[in-house]
C-alpha cells in the first residue's frame, strides 16, 4: 500500500474507533487487552498518536521524543494528561487530526528516528499508526460486543508488517517451538513463510515447506497473527504448536 492510502487509512480506523468507544462505558474492561477498561484504551491510542506524531515533527533529529511533559513543546492544546471523560474521545480525535496533519505536511524525503523497515521513515510511521489504530478498533467493537473486520488488502498490508517488519527483530519474539509457518489468505495473492528458530525469524514469499499452514480471509489471518480474533475462524493444518508458540511468544516492541 502506498503512504497516502496508509493516512486515508489511520484517519478511517480513528472514526470507527471513536465511534466504538462512544457506544461503550469507558468502564468496560477490553478484553482483548488485558488489565485495560475502554478509558485506558482511548487514552493510549491517543498518547501512540501524539507520541508518533511528535518523532515526524522532531525532523532529522537523532534522539527519540517518549515523554509525555516533551509533548507540550509541540502543541500544548493537546498535552493534557488527561482530560475529562466527557472530553476524552474528542481531545482523541483532535490527536489523530493532528497526526494526519504532520503526515501529510512531511516532505517525501523526511528524515526522523523509525524502528521498522521500510521505504522510508514517512512510509514506516503511516503504516504502522494506520496499523495501530485498526488493531485498537478491533479492541474497542469486541468490548461493545461487535466484531471488526476489515478489507483484504489492508489487511494483507497489516500481515506483511507483522510477519517481515515486527518479527525478525531479535528481541520480540520467545521461542518455545521451531518451524516454518506458511500464512496463505484466500482473498488475496499474498503468502507468507515464517522460520522460527532459536537464533530468531526470518520471514520471506517464496515458497518452502512448511510445518503448519494457516488458511483463512487476510481480516481473520491479521487478527489472529495480532492475538485478537478466534483461531476457530482460520484453517490450520499441521504443528498447532507453531501456533500456539507464536500466541504465547509474541510480543510487539518498538525499541
């Protein structure tokens, strides 16, 4: 997907996550992040979102912004921690405004601090917050007790950044089984295989056999590869261990 079908992307997701927590008391406990209520969640988004957008405006800059009194430098209208309940999805969606603005007002060839592969650090930044923010979509239905899918490509995107940006980096991922995982979606062309071995993962297109393969649409592939979703959703056929070691092992960091 291109950079400006990421921001399309992020300013989407951010609506529909908005429109799930207002349909939920910010009380309710987010199951599919444990020990969070929904007024956790809707806080956290919007600290990644002030937290990304301040690394694209801190450009060419060698050092990380990721403490929250640093924010109010770049817009104090927005560094209240926190505001009110009533307040607090509308201050959320002025932090996604905000973010889409710096995106799009970066030039092409910005240069700031990433911690993802990829085209370029505006490219990274894009994608992964357009990621962010659909993945906490999905949190947010479940809470209110609907269920969040999501097209096929964007899907297949979210995939591909898990699989070949997230999980080849050394420290995020404990291994209890090793293998390779096939990941085949079966609405898309995309397919992925996932070696894990003791020395780390190392993902890659093209073909290779395989210990286990997971079948199913890029939405249900994405949530499962993400710890969301049912796994009764996906065809897995082969070592479920691989599976299992992956659920249990993975975990998202960006340093």
């Amino acid at each position: 997907m291109e950079t400006d079908r990421h921001i399309a992307a992020l300013e989407l997701e951010a609506q529909l996550f908005a429109g799930a927590a207002r349909r939920t008391d910010l009380d309710a406990p987010v199951s599919s992040c444990p020990g969070w209520d929904m007024r956790g969640l809707v806080r956290h988004l919007a600290e990644i979102h002030l937290w990304a957008a301040a690394q694209v405006a801190n450009r060419a800059a060698k050092m990380w912004v990721d403490d929250l009194s640093e924010l109010s430098a770049y817009w104090p209208d927005l560094a209240v921690f926190w505001p009110s309940d009533t307040e607090l999805i509308d201050w959320y969606l002025k932090t996604n405004v905000n973010l889409v603005r710096e995106l799009t007002s970066a030039p092409i060839d910005l240069e700031c601090r990433t911690f993802l592969p990829a085209p370029s650090p505006l490219a990274m930044w894009a994608r992964r917050q357009a990621h962010e923010t659909a993945v906490h979509r999905f949190d947010a239905e479940h809470a209110g007790q609907t269920q969040a899918s999501f097209d096929p490509e964007f899907a297949a995107d979210g995939i591909d950044e898990i699989l070949s940006a997230f999980a080849p980096r050394g420290s995020t991922f404990s291994i209890e089984s090793t293998g390779t995982m096939a990941v085949h979606t079966n609405d898309t062309d995309a397919r992925w295989y996932v070696t894990m071995a003791p020395n780390g993962i190392t993902t890659t297109g093209e073909e290779r056999p395989s210990d286990v393969t997971l079948i199913g649409s890029a939405s249900d592939l994405y949530l499962a590869l993400w710890n969301r979703g049912d796994d009764s959703t996906i065809e897995v056929v082969g070592n479920q261990d691989l599976l299992d070691s992956w659920h249990h092992g993975h975990r998202v960091r960006w340093s």
